[in-house]
C-alpha cells in the first residue's frame, strides 16, 4: 500500500510513504518514505526497517519539539508479542524517539501543551496491568517515561480505549478492561503535577 502525506503540515501532500516486505532480508518489514521534488518525482528520502511478521498500524502524530509529524509504528513481532516505535524525521534521516512492547495505546496531549503523548498500556501476567505516559524530552532526544499508574485488579483484556474529559476539562483516558469474572471495569486516567 502508498499513503499520500502532509508531514510538515504545510496542507500540501508532498510525501509519501509505501510499504514492502522483503522476503530473506535481516530486517524484512520496510517502510520507504518519498519527497516530492521540484520537478514534479518523488526521491527516497528516509526508510525504516523493523522485524516481525506484519504492520498492524502507522500513524503520523506531532511528538517531539521539532516541526512536522513524527512515525508511529505498530510491529507485530509474533501473535503475543507487538513492539510501538516512534520515529522523528525531522534531521533528514530515520531517528527513533522509542521502541517498547505495549498490549493497547493511545496519543492525546494529556498536559495541554499543544504536544501529543503517548499512553501505553501494558497487561503483565494474567490479572494485572499498567499505564505508561511517555513524553518528549529535548535533554535526551527521545520520548522518555514520565510516570506510571497501575490499573484496576484482576483484568485479562483491554476491550475499549476513550480519550475524554473531567471535571473542569481536563484530558482523560477512559481504559474500560475485562475482568477474569466477566465483568467490564473502567479505570480513568488523568494527569496532574503528581504524574499519571
């Protein structure tokens, strides 16, 4: 598949992004990033390779401090095992700004900044689970784990993700999980001076 782009959000689609699989390659998933020049082609300009078995999902979300839209990709590594990387093309070349394994997320601006961020939401064994917020850090260069907050107990799945508000119009998450029992239960994230 070809997608047409506006990553510098100019309103123009000058980019565009195709992705192909390479059968024997060391790194066999690739995603080939395209600029419009002048005279009307489109040139490489960046690619992005990852392992495992499939895409399951790109997005294209403003993350960091630089202009444009940054990469999100979602690797499916095997049926259990999926792997979230955020890639900045900001320099001209491919720069990951994080790679980490996550069951569900979601991208909101959960501190109002005018930035987006990245929840990750991660089961661990069979009745637990966290949330992770990841912001951008100019220091490092990179989206670095701000904080973390457990979920309820006993939950086996995460059927549904909202991002929403509170009271007084403050960003929240909405993670409605299955519990072993059946039941459905909905934990609310917000974020404050105290973290997530």
């Amino acid at each position: 598949p070809i997608q047409m782009l506006d990553l510098d959000d100019d309103g123009v689609q000058e980019s565009a992004a195709a992705f192909f699989r390479v059968t024997g390659a060391e790194n066999p998933l690739m995603i080939y990033l395209f600029r419009q020049a002048l005279d009307g082609t489109y040139q490489v300009y960046a690619v992005i390779e990852g392992g495992g078995s499939a895409i399951n999902l790109v997005s294209y979300e403003d993350l960091d401090d630089t202009p444009g839209k940054e990469i999100v990709v979602h690797w499916q590594m095997s049926d259990d095992v999926h792997l979230l990387g955020a890639y900045s093309l900001s320099t001209g070349s491919v720069r990951s700004l994080l790679i980490t394994s996550y069951s569900d997320y979601q991208v909101m601006d959960m501190d109002m900044d005018g930035k987006m961020e990245l929840l990750l939401l991660t089961l661990s064994g069979e009745t637990s689970g966290r949330a992770d917020y990841y912001d951008y850090s100019p220091e490092t260069d990179s989206l670095v784990l701000n904080s973390t907050a457990s979920l309820s107990a006993d939950i086996t799945s995460i059927e549904e993700l909202s991002d929403d508000y509170v009271q007084g119009m403050l960003p929240a998450l909405y993670v409605t999980s299955r519990q072993s029992g059946g039941n459905l239960i909905t934990d609310i994230l917000v974020y404050s001076a105290n973290g997530l």
